[in-house]
C-alpha cells in the first residue's frame, strides 16, 4: 500500500508540474513577441521601479500568474530595489528543466555513436530480413528508411548486405553511392560505381550513371571520360539495347575530338543495336553537314582520296569492260540477223530464177549464218561455192548480200581491219589505272570542293557493306527482342511466354556458332531470369567445351549468389568440378546446399559418395551416421539403412551398422523395414566387394525385357541409387541419369502420380513408393516461384523412399530466394 501511495503521489506532482508549465511556456512566447516593447520603457525610465515594468509588461501579455516572474526575469538584478522583486527574480525551482535536458544530452554524447544504434523501425527491418534473408520487400523498405534517416554505417551494412544478394539491382547501386558522395566522399562513391559495373557490366543506366558521376567529380576530365566510355561499350557495346551508351559516346566526341567521330561511327554501326536505322541517318547527317576538316584529319583525308581513287578508277575499268561487252553481244546479234537476211535473199533470187533450194532445217535457221549454203551453188560468180565447207560458204553469203553491193564502191576490208586494232589498244591500256586528275592536299585550304565531295563519298561507300549487314542480323533477331517485355531483374516470376522467347533466342544465336554473342545474350538473359537455374545450367553446359575455368566461375555465381538454395544447380557444379579432379571445390559446393537447404537425400548421397570415390571411406560413413541423428520418423529409417549397407559393402565392417540398427529398432519398435533388415543380417555373408559390372549387366538386361515402362522406369531408379552408393565413375552416373530422364522418367511419372494421390486421401505419408528425388522433386521440372521450369544436365541419385520435409524446410524450398 505504501508503494502504491508513493506511485500516487507521484503522478500527483508530475501532473501538477504539467499544468505549471504550460502557462510558463505561454509567457515565454508571448514574453518573445512582446520583448521589444518591453524593453524601451526600461531603457528610457530607469528611475521607475520593477514592479511597474512588470506589472506592464503583464498587463500586455495578459498572464496574470507566472508573468511578473517572467518579467522580472529580463530586468537586471542591480535594478531590483525590493525584497519581493528579489524573491520573484530567480526561484530554484523554475531552473530544473532546463539542467535536466542538459543531463540528457551530456548522457547521449557519453553513450555509444548513434550512428551504430538502428531506430525501432530500422530494427524492425532487420530482424525480418534476418529471420528470412530472401524478403525481398522487407529489403525494400530497409533501404527506404535507412536511406531517409542518413547513419553512415547502418547505410553501409543494410546496402552492402542487400547487393550481395541481389547484385542485378541496378537502381540499389546507383542510390548507395549517392548516399557515401553525400555522407563520406566522391571517392567513396566512385568505389561503389566500380564495383557495380563489375557486378552488371551490361547494365547501360549504370554505366551513364557512373559516367554523369565522373564527369562532375573530375570536372570534365577527357582522359577519364573517354576510358570509362570505352570501358562501358567494350562491356555492354553488342548488347541490343546499348545505342543509349553509343550515342552519348559519339555526341561526346563530337564535342571534344570530332577527329575520332568516324572511326567511333564505324564501331558503333557495326553492332547490332535497336534503331540501327535512325542512327545511321545521324551519321550521313553528320557527314554532309561537317566541315571535312572537322571530321578527318589531313592524313586520313589523303587515305580516302586515294581508296577512292582507285575504287573509281576500278568501277570506271568495269563500266567500261560492261559496255564492251553489251557492244560485242549487240554486234554478234546485228551480224546473225544480216546472215539470215542474206540467206533469205539468196534463196528468194534462187527460187525467181527457179534453180532447186534446199529448205532450211531447225538447225540451220538456228546457226543462222549457216543457212541456204547450198542455194549460192549455182549462181553465176561463185562456181567454186560447191566445193566450199559450210564456214567457208558463210563467209561468202555474208560478204555478197546487198551490204557489199552498197559499199561496193568504198573498201570495206579497211574499215573492217581498222577497228580491230583500235579495241586491242584499249584492251592493253586497261590495267594502268589513270593517274589522278588532282593532286592529294597538303593543307586544309588546298582542299577541293570535288575532293571534299570525294572524301564524303568514300565515308559512306565504307559504311554501305556494314550497313547491309546488320540490317539483315537485326531481322533475324527483331522477333525476339520485341518478345523480351522485362529486362531487368526482379524477384517476380517471368510469363512463361517470355521465359519461352528467351530459350528460343538463345537456341537461334547459339546455333549461329557465334559464341562471343551467344555470351553476351547469355549475359542479358540472366539478368532477367536469374533466379531460374535452368538458364543457369543451360550457360554452363554451352561454356563447358569452351572455357573450363569460365564453367566454374559461372557455376560459383549461380550458387553462391542467386540461386543459394536451388539443389540442382549445385549438385552439377559437384559433378563438374568432381570430373576434373576440383574435388575440394565439389565438396564446398555439396556442403554450401547442404548448410542452406539441410536433410535433402540426394545432396546427402553425393556427399557419401564423393568421400567414398576419393577413398575417405570412414567420412562418407560418418556423414550418413549424421544424417541418421539429424532426421526423425520414416526418413530416419531410411537413413539407417543407408547407413547399414554402406558399412556393410564399403567398409565391410556389418557389425558397425547391426549395432546401430539393433539401436534404432530398440528406440522405435513400430518399424517393420527396421526388423526386416535385422532379420536379413543374420543371413549375412561377408564380402569384400560388390560386382558392380554385372549388377549393372542385369540392370540393363530388365531395361531391354519385355517388362512393362512403369516396371522398367523401377529398375532405372535403382540402378541410379546403386551406382550413386557403388559406383566408382562419377561418368558412369551421368550416363545413367541421362537415360533415365531420357526414356524412363516419364513412366515413373506415371507410376508415382496414383501414389500420391492415394497418399493425399489416406492423409499420411507413402513411406514405400518410388518418392521424390533429392527430397524435392526437382529432377527434370524444376519448381521456383510457382513455374515448373525446364532443366538440364545431371543432377544427382536417386532412392526409392519419399523425403519427409518439415514445414520450415519446406517454405524456404518454395520461396528459393
């Protein structure tokens, strides 16, 4: 009871000091509007006493309780003549507040840097986001509020944090380094924008931002500019989408070195970049409007006068070489119609004089100058003609038609002899080009209007070939590019339309055997799909027979950034690094999934299996006896067995395992695989080995029978888990894991999908079917986000049994961010 009238009186007097305050407050605003008028009366009449000031100064402010003390306050203490001014001057009390929210302050500067303290709402964010890394939205809203409030390091940490996991958000970089230029420096920042165009090289926002950043931090420096420009297309500069990048670059040249335009020019329109066309018309544009001196140097100038020189001199060459040859048909064609208008005379004088002609034949008429050879025999003149070959007699018809008659009088033979020579003389001057009609300048002011034309002329001759070009390769590809609608990242799933063009687009560029754009589309496409592991894995099997060293570096991006929790991804990162003898890279790999996403089968499995390959027999049996202690129900079962017949076949040490077994079956006795098992021991024969060879002989032998596709899809099944626990050949698993998904993975679709649905009815587990593989059923058909999406390549063994998930594991697998 004391306690609670203490309480009592407590609040008491707080709430009395309440309503004391507000009316002290009062007067002290109003004290401050009125201060002026106060003051002049106290410096004009210094003889009246206090108390008439304050009692003015009261009646002003119209506070007639706490006011004369308010007053008196602003009077100095030598003009104070009497006891009750004195006492209403400085009273203790009304000092207390005052030296409490000192205190305070002085306890703040004493306490730790409140830039190292989150506020409540920062700390709100941040058990969220710890709690579940991949709360993309509560990410967000970290960022906002510490983005608001301004504290370096929790700027530093909630930023670093957040790209770590998401390095494609490329709008995250840009507002982290305006944030360290705001509160540290430029150089801080510029750290920053390294680092994220390392992180997105084909991001062309980020490489604009950073160079809009550079130019305002050094100034205009051209050195500087001019790398980071040639860094940012050398990086992002065949990427569809780059000609924003291109044409800040040319416009930038244009300003600063117009010498480098055209060469730029040349680079930027050999790419196959969106609105090819539009910025072509920029460059004839240019070129037609520019000084010549402007664009080129002098030597450059005199470079292009020459190519086009010659280029002219060789189109004049095959000009001239056409119309010969159109006058050598035409004349051909003028000779065969005045034989056969010969042959035609000849006959008709033939058959007046009603000497016998002989009909013309198709092919006579067709020879043309060969026709009515025999109709000139008789005539009188020419008895010889008898005696004559058909050539011999077609010269003849051709000489005596009426042309020689109405030329009989000039001598033909010498004009037909002298065009001959005439054509021979041009023929021999053809291959000296002719010399050039104006000297190359040697000044800007020597310069030509025809040369100028010349040289404008030649810029766009080099340009038409490209030009074409990539008009024809932007066709190929314009069907795709309008199909991609995002691309940028986002945690979002993809329509499935676009996830179709993007594998469409990749299958169109890979089978164009360019792999230098097959790298750069790859590089585009897991930008927007990077959390889908199939496009992950599809880049890796691509690289592979390229660049081995490059396999693993995407493989270590794929798992260790974007995709932490995705199995299937990792387990082909242990089988690849496995294959070429990287064995600590595959264990890091299988142990990286395991610590993320814990008690999957297969991860497990591999990790038995790749000690046992590398002959740390003892290490793969303790990862199972741990996988035993770390699983419960059903799934702890499995594992014992697991763990049996490994101590069994492996180490061949079976008591190791019996004596474990014989534990679990004490701790469970509900198990009727446990007491089969242990029934099975007793009948035990020791080996050294297991015949691998010729288990895998009747494996095969079952797959070819006659036994049905859902019986087959069984055998296929055990071999997997057979050779995933025996097998020394990581290849040997491949192959096998490929004909399975190949030709019997279907079935076993067929067969298990009745299982699970009786499964659902009985409302419990199917502990005996042919289960999941990798505990998760992302053999083939890989679910992320609510897409079942493709995957490839090898992912791992398979078992027979089903893994029980608990709940918590199975929300992180469903959300795989």
């Amino acid at each position: 009871m004391s306690d609670e009238n203490e309480l009592g009186k407590k609040r008491k007097i707080s709430a009395e000091d309440e309503v004391a305050k507000k009316p002290r407050e009062d007067v002290e605003m109003t004290s401050d509007v009125e201060e002026p008028v106060a003051e002049e009366p106290v410096q004009e009449a210094t003889t009246e006493t206090p108390v008439d000031e304050v009692t003015e100064s009261a009646e002003t402010a119209d506070t007639p309780v706490d006011t004369p003390v308010e007053a008196a306050a602003e009077v100095p203490v030598e003009q104070t003549t009497t006891e009750d001014d004195v006492v209403e001057v400085a009273p203790p009390e009304k000092e207390k507040p005052e030296m409490i929210v000192l205190d305070d302050t002085e306890m703040e500067n004493d306490g730790p840097d409140p830039d190292e303290v989150p506020t409540a709402e920062e700390r709100g964010f941040w058990k969220a986001v710890e709690e579940n890394p991949g709360d993309f939205a509560s990410w967000t809203y970290l960022l906002q509020v510490v983005e608001k409030n301004g504290k370096l390091k929790q700027t530093k940490k909630a930023f670093s944090q957040f790209l770590s996991l998401y390095p494609y958000c490329y709008g995250y970089w840009k507002k982290y380094a305006d944030q360290l230029k705001k509160l540290v420096s430029h150089e801080a920042a510029n750290e920053v924008f390294v680092e994220a165009v390392t992180a997105i090289p084909l991001s062309v926002d980020l490489w604009t931002y950073y160079i809009h950043f550079v130019a305002e931090w050094k100034e205009g420096s051209e050195d500087e500019i001019r790398a980071i420009y040639q860094r940012a297309v050398e990086a992002c500069g065949e990427d569809f989408r780059s000609d924003k990048i291109w044409e800040a670059y040319v416009e930038w040249e244009k300003q600063t070195d117009g010498y480098r335009v055209f060469k730029l020019y040349k680079t930027f329109l050999g790419c196959v970049v969106q609105r090819h066309q539009h910025h072509f018309d920029k460059f004839r544009e240019w070129i037609f409007f520019t000084p010549v001196k402007d664009m080129v140097s002098l030597e450059d100038i005199k470079d292009l006068l020459t190519i086009h020189q010659a280029e002219a001199e060789k189109r004049r060459i095959e000009t001239e070489k056409k119309l010969k040859e159109d006058e050598e048909r035409a004349r051909k064609a003028a000779e065969a119609a005045a034989a056969a208008e010969a042959a035609a005379t000849a006959q008709a004088v033939a058959l007046a004089a009603g000497l016998p002609t002989e009909q013309p034949t198709e092919e006579t008429m067709g020879e043309g100058d060969q026709s009515e050879v025999p109709a000139e025999a008789p005539t009188p003149g020419v008895e010889e003609t008898p005696t004559e070959t058909p050539a011999e007699s077609m010269e003849t018809t051709t000489e005596t038609p009426a042309e020689n008659m109405e030329t009989s009088e000039a001598p033909p033979p010498g004009e037909e002899e002298a065009a001959p020579p005439a054509v021979e003389e041009k023929e021999e001057e053809e291959p000296a080009p002719k010399p050039p009609t104006e000297p190359l300048p040697e000044s800007y002011e020597d310069l030509t209007t025809k040369q100028e034309a010349a040289v404008r002329e030649q810029m766009l001759l080099d340009m038409a070939p490209i030009h074409e070009r990539v008009l024809g390769e932007i066709e190929e590809v314009q069907s795709f590019e309008d199909g991609i609608k995002r691309p940028y990242f986002h945690v979002k799933e993809l329509e499935r339309v676009q996830l179709k063009n993007w594998k469409n687009y990749l299958d169109h560029v890979m089978a164009k055997k360019n792999n230098a754009k097959t790298v750069t589309l790859f590089e585009r496409c897991l930008i927007a799909c990077a959390l889908y592991e199939s496009f992950w894995i599809k880049y890796a099997e691509f690289m592979r027979d390229i660049d081995v060293e490059e396999t693993g570096k995407i493989y270590r991006r794929a798992c260790m950034t974007h995709l932490p929790k995705k199995p299937q991804v990792h387990l082909n990162w242990a089988a690849f690094e496995e294959q070429r003898g990287q064995v600590a890279v595959a264990r890091e790999a299988l142990a990286h999934i395991d610590t993320n996403m814990p008690g999957l089968i297969a991860v497990i499995l591999r990790r038995a299996g790749l000690e046992r390959r590398c002959g740390n027999k003892q290490q793969g049996a303790d990862i199972l006896k741990a996988a035993v202690g770390a699983s419960k129900g059903s799934t702890r079962d499995f594992w014992t067995l697991k763990y049996l017949n490994y101590t069994q076949f492996v180490l061949d040490q079976p008591q190791l395992g019996q004596e474990l077994l014989e534990a679990e079956v004490e701790a469970s006795q509900n198990s009727m695989r446990l007491y089969a098992k242990l029934l099975d021991m007793q009948n035990y024969k020791a080996q050294s080995n297991v015949d691998v060879t010729t288990a895998v002989t009747i494996f095969q032998k079952a797959l070819e029978s006659k036994l049905s596709a859902e019986e087959k899809a069984v055998f296929s099944h055990r071999r997997l888990t057979f050779l995933e626990e025996h097998s020394d050949s990581i290849e040997a698993i491949i192959i096998a894991y490929e004909d399975h998904v190949k030709n019997w993975k279907p079935a076993e679709k067929k067969r298990i999908e009745p299982m699970k649905d009786n499964n659902k009815k009985m409302g419990g587990n199917n502990k005996m079917g042919g289960g999941r593989q990798y505990g998760g059923n992302y053999n083939n058909k890989q679910h992320y986000g609510g897409h079942n999406q493709g995957g490839g390549g090898y992912h791992g063994g398979y078992n027979q049994h089903q893994q029980q998930w608990y709940p918590q594991q199975q929300q992180q697998y469903n959300r795989s961010y």
